[in-house]
C-alpha cells in the first residue's frame, strides 16, 4: 500500500480579499520521502501556496492536510506543534544578527527542547558539518559571503530533524558556485535525514537537477505537473515558454499598451 502524502492539497482557493483572488481550484499531492518543486512566475501564487503549507495562511475553500493532519482544523496551539515538525529556509536567510553561526543554529534547540547545553553543542557541531561550515562557528552573520549565510540558515532549519523542509526561493541572490552546492545539499539532506522537501524557485535548471517531481503555477492555477524530463518535454504553452525562457508564448514580453503606431501619431501631434 502507498504511503500517505506528507501534503495533500484538494481544490483549494485563496484570495487575501475578494477582489484578489490568489490561488485557484490548486491541488497537489507530495510523496513522503520526495524533493518537488513549485515553480512559475514572480507574483503567481507558489509562495502563497507555501504559506498555507506552514498555517500562516488559511483557506476558506477546498482542503489542506499537512503531516496527516488537517491545517484548517487546528487551533493555535495545534499549527505551532505542526510547524515544529517543519523546518523553513527563507528566501535570504534571515538569520539572528547579533548571534554567532552556532547560537543561530543552536537557538531552536534551546527555545524548544530540554536537552542538555553539552548535547545541543554536539547537535549544533554536527548540523554544521553537514553543510560544511563547522569551521565558521564562531563568526557573525556579518563576515559571512552570501552562500555562507543560505547555508547556515539550511543549518538551523535543520536543527530539529523536520520531517517536511519548505524552501522558498532558496537559489536567490547566489553565485554559481554557491547556487550549485545548495542545491545540492537540498538533496543530499533530504535523503540522508528522510525528508520530504518543498522548493519553491523559478530557477528551472538547477531545481531540474535535483527534484522528483515539478509543478507549475500560472495565474493561480496549476497549469503542468510531472517528472523533469516530461516536463522539458511538454507541449503546454507556459511550461514551454518557461522551461525555455522563450520570449514568445503565454506571457507576453510587452505589458498593453495602445497600438504602437497610436502612440507614435498621439506623440506627433502633441
């Protein structure tokens, strides 16, 4: 038998007033175990859709079962014992400023847990091996290149062992060598701890080379979904234009405007 989905999203709708709607008749199924992207255009609705994932949003419309659990069911108290079942990296980090690597990556451990300080320095020691800056323990986020900061940031996301890792736009802002080493450590951390993880980017190449499974979002709606290969393959007119970069297609590359030629006379006889 299957297992169960760790996010199992049926029909959902969101709009933050009626007047905007956001998200539209969305759903989607995550494979416990699996890295799946969620991908399109700036302003499309897949970081909305990772909110709702975490219970920062709720919706009104359709259902949302993260972990097993139904998100619009549970009080406050419930959505804070679902989230410390997740671990989050935001889209620059975010780490403390006026904490060391190690008290950033640390932090969880003694808000949340009563281990003991020995233990935690062991924990923190090790989340940082993981992504290679064990050797920066002692710096400030300040002396830390960009890429140094993402992955100290996976660090202390990683810090509880979460069954469900979000990233959202995690690629952002990054060399190409840094970009490449997290994506890679998105996959590597994922299968090493029995993860299930969630990528939201619109970084097409380097998601491609680490996810099971893509889904695409226009406009709200779901407009494509499948392996990576299908989806280089696919005839759907966004997912072609995007997987491409094509200037033509879908998305137009002009925003509307009059005829050009109306312009040029308006312009003429102002």
């Amino acid at each position: 038998m299957a297992a169960a989905p760790i996010v199992d999203i049926d029909k959902v709708s969101f709009g933050y007033d009626a007047m905007r709607p956001v998200l539209l008749d969305v759903s989607l199924r995550i494979a416990p175990g699996s890295v799946v992207a969620i991908m399109g255009q700036s302003g499309c609705g897949k970081t909305t859709l990772l909110r709702i994932i975490a219970g920062w949003l709720r919706v009104s419309v359709g259902s949302t079962r993260v972990l097993g659990q139904e998100v619009s069911d549970l009080d406050a108290d419930g959505i804070f014992r679902l989230r410390r079942r997740m671990g989050m990296l935001f889209q620059f980090g975010a780490l403390f400023t006026d904490m060391t690597v190690f008290d950033n990556v640390a932090f969880q451990m003694r808000e949340h847990t009563d281990l003991p300080p020995e233990l935690v320095d062991d924990l923190v020691l090790m989340k940082l091996e993981a992504v290679g800056l064990r050797g920066a323990a002692g710096l400030m986020p300040s002396e830390l290149s960009g890429g140094m900061a993402r992955r100290v940031a996976l660090a202390r996301a990683i810090a509880l062992d979460p069954q469900l890792m979000l990233y959202d736009e995690p690629f952002t802002g990054l060399d190409p060598i840094s970009l490449g080493v997290i994506a890679r450590l998105i996959r590597t951390l994922n299968d090493s701890l029995g993860q299930t993880s969630i990528v939201v980017s619109h970084d097409v190449e380097e998601c491609f080379a680490i996810v099971d499974y893509v889904y695409f979002v226009s406009a709200g709606r779901i407009v494509g979904e499948g392996k990576p290969d299908a989806m280089r393959r696919s005839g759907e007119a966004f997912v072609k234009q995007f997987v491409r970069g094509e200037t033509d297609g879908p998305i137009p590359f002009h925003f509307p405007a009059p005829a050009y030629e109306a312009d040029l006379a308006a312009v003429a006889h102002g």
